[in-house]
C-alpha cells in the first residue's frame, strides 16, 4: 500500500492500534472486558487487518471498498453531492476501476446527466467486458437523446454477444419500427422467440411487424399466440378481427370485434366495424343501433368515419350526428406503432372489400411464390460464395 502512494494503510495501522491497546488495557489492568469490547478488539486487531491482506492479495485496492461503502452509505441518506466526490476521488486514483464508474454512471442517470452517465457506463464497459448491463443502458440513453442510429448499433453489438438478452431485444426492435425497418424487426424478434416463445410482447410486437410487411397470415399466427398468452390483449382481437375481414371471414370478425368492446379504448372501433359487418350483411336496423353506439361512445373519432365511408349512405340519414363531437377520456393510450398497424389494417379492408375470396386467395399465392423465389436466390448466392 506504501509502495502504490494508498495512504490509507494509515487508517489501518490505527484501528490496529486501538484493538491491541484495548487488549493491553485488559492484561494491564486485569479487568474482564464486556461482549461490546471483545469484538471491537478482535475487529480492529485482527479481522479488519485480515480483510486488507484477502483484498490486496486479490488486487482489490482498499481505496476500492472504502469509497464505494462511503458512497452506498451517502446515498443511502440522499446526499448524492458527497457520494458522487467519494467515487471522483476513486475513478481519479484508478482510473480502471469499475464499480467507481458504474456506481457514478448510476448517480449521473438518476440526476437527468445522460451524456455524463454515457461516459461512466462506457468506462465501466472498457473494464469488464461482460457487463451487458451497461450495454443496454448506453443504448437506452443515446435513444432517448435521439440518437437512434448510434443506439441500434449498440443493441445490435449486445445482442451479438449475448443474444438472450430481452430488454435489448424490444429496444431494438422498437428503434427499427420506429425506422420502419420492417424486415430487420422480424428478424430481430425470429432470432429472440427462439430464447423466449413465449414472450407476449415479442409475439406481438412480431405480429405489428409483419402487418406493416403485409404478410397478413404471419401476422394472424403471432396476434393469436399473443392473445393466447394475454387473454386481455384486445389489440391483438381488433387485429385479428381486421384481417378476418381481409380474408371475408365476417363470423370470426364478428366474434373478436365482440370481444373488443370490452375494452374502453377499442370499444367505439368495435361498435364501428360490427355497424359495416351488419350492412355487408344486409340487417340495416342493427348496423344504426351498432352505428349510434359507437358515435354516443366517441363522437369525435366515429362521426368522420362514417362521413367518409360510403357504405353507411343508405343508413345516414337514420344515424345520430351530435353537433358538438365528444372524445372519450381513455385511461389506456395505443402506442404510435399500434395506431399505424390498426389503421394500415383498416386502409387493407377497404382495399380489399370489394375483392372476391378467390382475388384474396391469388395474391396471398402470388405473394407465396415471391417469397420462395427470393429464397431461391439466396440460396443460390450462398453456394456461389461457398465455391469460391
């Protein structure tokens, strides 16, 4: 400790002191010394010195533990100030050390200091290479300072390494919706479902990815494991029930957009499309009731769609339009990934409405045999590399 300028051997030779000094007072003055004296004697005299032999014999410095005790004792009565000049004084000293930095870069994110915290984790990172933690938490920091691109690549480096990693994995996953990198999500959410199958968020966050691809009979088999594995997944139901409608399957529609007015965000949509179900059906007295619903639930988002839909011009004039259109409070808000695969299934119904099942049908088989051609060719790339 002299040799490596850590003064704090002094502090040790002191406690020493003292624990030999109460053992003397107790030869000394024959005395029998109380439970509480016994234990600061052999602490100070023997097990505190044992302990620094152990430590420095590992290569822990001293300094090390003294500062991240005095920091984890600061922090535990809120004063960050001096908790954060105990870990200074040790990352200034040991620049290598690993839990000065990390514990830092913990303060530094609870403060709001994300580019500080950046730095600490990175530096934790340099000093063990196995700290996936911080991995993850450069990359959620530098997404939140909108650094996407930066934070991809940093998910996509941890994954690499670790690729169980299921934080890493949403995040990702999240950050190439948000890109609309549609077929880099899939394959993210693929290579994680083999870790955890499971998982309702990768099933159907899967599900959102493969709507967007149109590839809507993937998406149907996630949207189903997902509602599988949360029975009160409603969005998962709305979707299925949209690409029912898709595929001219009214009775399974029907029977998840029923499902869907359970819940208080989707019910007026689902009032809404079992109102078009009826017409396509041809029962105009349940399509108003259906309608009407629907608008007295939330005029503010029904009354324009039924406006622009012409489906509804035979039923209009037995609709009731309010003039001042209300939006219900929903406790629960869909995320901007979700909005988009509701409405891009919305936008595919219209499309497809007036497709017969057999239309239906050759662009799924089209579609099919593109996919197979692409394989194809894949393969056929992997052999040429492989020969030469």
């Amino acid at each position: 400790m002299i040799r490596k300028n850590d003064t704090s051997y002094v502090v040790i030779l002191i406690l020493q002191a003292i624990g030999i000094a109460c053992n003397f007072m107790e030869v000394l003055l024959t005395i029998k010394a109380n439970i509480f004296t016994m234990i600061i004697k052999y602490l100070f005299s023997i097990i505190i010195p044992i302990i620094v032999i152990i430590l420095t014999k590992k290569n822990i410095p001293l300094m090390e533990v003294e500062n991240v005790v005095l920091a984890k004792f600061w922090l535990l009565f809120g004063n960050r100030k001096i908790a954060k000049q105990c870990l200074i004084n040790l990352v200034t000293k040991y620049p290598e050390n690993y839990q000065g930095h990390k514990i830092l870069a913990e303060i530094y994110e609870s403060e709001g200091g994300m580019r500080k915290a950046i730095d600490e984790y990175v530096q934790a990172i340099d000093s063990n290479k196995k700290d996936y933690d911080s991995y993850y938490k450069v990359a959620e920091l530098l997404n939140q300072l909108d650094k996407k691109d930066e934070a991809a690549e940093m998910l996509f480096n941890l994954l690499q390494k670790k690729p169980e990693y299921y934080n890493a994995t949403i995040l990702l996953g999240e950050i190439l919706i948000d890109k609309e990198l549609y077929k880099e999500a899939a394959n993210i959410y693929q290579d994680a479902l083999k870790h955890n199958p499971e998982s309702y968020d990768l099933n159907y966050n899967l599900g959102i990815v493969y709507t967007m691809l149109n590839d809507f009979q993937n998406a149907k088999i996630c949207y189903e494991k997902a509602a599988q594995i949360n029975s009160l997944s409603y969005m998962s139901k709305y979707s299925l029930a949209e690409i029912a409608l898709i595929y001219k399957d009214i009775e399974e529609a029907e029977k998840y957009f029923m499902e869907c007015l359970q819940d208080e965000e989707l019910s007026a949509d689902g009032y809404y499309e079992l109102g078009k179900i009826e017409l396509i059906k041809g029962n105009k007295d349940t399509a108003i009731k259906y309608i009407n619903t629907a608008i007295d639930t939330n005029s503010k988002k029904i009354v324009p769609k039924v406006k622009k839909d012409p489906i509804f011009i035979p039923i209009i004039a037995k609709i009731s339009i309010p003039f001042n259109l209300e939006e219900n409070e929903s406790t629960k808000k869909l995320e901007e990934k979700e909005i988009k695969a509701k409405e891009h299934l919305e936008e595919m119904f219209e499309i497809t409405r007036h497709l017969s099942y057999n239309d239906i049908e050759l662009l799924n088989y089209n579609k099919n045999k593109e996919k197979e051609e692409l394989k194809e060719q894949d393969k056929n790339i992997n052999e040429g590399r492989q020969l030469e």
